[in-house]
C-alpha cells in the first residue's frame, strides 16, 4: 500500500471526533512529524480538526490521496462484531468476507492516491447503521458503498447485484431485503433526526438517488465481463444505511455465499480481485467526475 498522512476521525461520547493528521511510514501513531527540511515529499505535518458526531465510536482513519482535496469514499464492510450475517456451512462468515473485500477496496485506492479513502469498520466491531451512516455525514463522504455477501435457499442463485436508493424497491426480492433490514434494526430515526433530515429537501434527496443510480450504472459497466453478473445486476431500495449516509451510496451484494462457485470465488484474494478492481475503477471515474 501506498504509505502517506491519514486523517484520525475519533468519535468521544461528549459527542466529539478529533480529527488528527500523522504520518504511515513508521508505523508508530505517536511519533513526532519530520522537520520541514527532513520531510520527505508528499508527506504531511500534523494538524488537528474538530467534528461534531452522535454517537461515541472507534476512530476512523481516512488515507489521504497523492493531491490534497479529493473526494472521499467511505466503504462499509456489512456486519461485523456480533453480527455474523449470514454463515455457510464450513464456517464461512459473511462479516469476514465484507471485511476483506472492503480492506483489500481500500488498498487498491490509496495505492492509485486518487481519491481519499476511510472504513466504517477496520476490525471485527460491531456497528448500528446509524452509526455508519453518521461516518458518512460526519467526514463528507462524496460516494457511500456498502459491501455484503448474498445468500438464497436455492443453491443455483449466483452473481452480482448493486443496489441503488430509491423510495420504492423495484422487485418484491428488493422489498424483502428493505423490510428484514427494518426488522432487524426497528425503530432508526429519531424526532430530532426528523427535524435535521427535514433539511435535506426532495429536490437534493432526489439528486442523492440520481447519483447513486449512476455509479451502480458505471460500476455494472466495469463488472461486466469480470464478475459474474445476476440477470437484472441493478435493482433500487430504500436501505436507511443508503438514505441516512445523506450522500450518493450503493449496497452492492458480491455473490451468493450459499453457492459453491461464488462462496469459493469470494473466499480468496485473487477470486475477490476483479469485483475489487471493477469497484475502484468506478469510484475513482465517478469521483474525478464530481
């Protein structure tokens, strides 16, 4: 991986983020920034922001791109901590394969340094969507992608889907998704999120969605050929995790776990490599396009 500054987005329960610059290449956070004159070049000083957050969580480290300014892709591995999400027999689990993808996701863009690039989670934590969409809003994230793993009774199912946010789910397959999301986390937004979200107008909400269904249209033309591809790849869902990150977003479902081929496409580094690189090239084209 490239090595250069990040930025340190901690989260305290006083409702606070320290945001704080250090350099990669030691691989000690606390060590001292080089004199201007020992600097090496590319390499950042220190410096230190304050963000206002919700909720209280562990630190999210943003690498920076090779020229300042860039937009920031956050991608957020599904899952995690307590919640396996789906397991296979074998021991398969889909939070470990959310989890590679998406470190493996972020390696690949900060070598490129084109774009900026954080994690929700760079561990085995455990994350409420609330929590990972205030990630989002909190360091401006200009692209949003959730990463999950597939699974369906029927074992022949295989492929690729991209889901983009829509107010209505475009196949009944989309609405069970959308309903066993809200089940599974109940009651998501709050009065005073009421309040704050009435800020977001339709006319900037419909822009949101129009974003998002044009870099699931970009990533499906870089997929196409690479990975294996469901029958209709592009489907629309009103996920809170894609509506509450307030910026354009996708859930892209890899592949089916609960299919031999797939399960053994996604359990390897180089099986994952073409999705990898199919969603890097599209993130990196949508966000020179900002």
């Amino acid at each position: 991986m490239r090595r250069g500054p990040i930025i340190t987005v901690l989260v305290a329960a006083a409702l606070v983020a320290v945001v704080a610059w250090r350099g990669l290449g030691t691989g000690a956070p606390d060590a001292p920034a080089a004199p201007a004159r020992e600097r090496m070049v590319g390499e950042a000083g220190r410096g230190e922001v304050t963000v206002a957050l919700r909720d209280a969580q562990a630190p999210v480290a943003i690498i920076e791109a090779r020229v300042p300014g860039r937009p920031i892709v956050l991608i957020d591995p599904g899952h995690g901590g307590r919640d396996p999400g789906t397991v296979v027999p074998g021991g398969l689990k889909e939070k470990d394969l959310t989890l590679a993808t998406a470190q493996e996701l972020r390696e690949r863009l900060a070598e490129a340094g084109r774009v900026r690039v954080a994690l929700t989670r760079p561990g085995d934590a455990t994350l409420s969507l609330e929590q990972r969409a205030a990630v989002a809003r909190a360091i401006g994230a200009a692209l949003y992608v959730s990463i999950h793993m597939d699974s369906a009774p029927n074992p022949q199912a295989t492929g690729v889907t991209v889901y983009s946010l829509a107010d209505v789910a475009s196949t009944e397959e989309a609405a069970r998704l959308v309903r066993a999301e809200r089940e599974r986390v109940g009651q998501v937004v709050t009065l005073e999120d009421n309040a704050v979200e009435g800020l977001l107008t339709d006319l900037a909400l419909r822009d949101q969605m129009a974003a998002s269904a044009a870099f699931a249209r970009r990533f499906l033309r870089r997929a196409e050929g690479r990975v294996p591809l469901r029958p209709t790849p592009h489907q629309f869902a009103d996920f809170v995790v894609l509506r509450r990150a307030q910026s354009p977003g996708v859930l892209v479902e890899a592949g089916y776990i609960s299919n031999d081929a797939d399960a053994a496409r996604l359990g390897s580094k180089e099986g994952r490599a073409p999705l990898v690189e199919a969603l890097a090239l599209a993130i990196e084209a949508d966000l020179a396009s900002r």
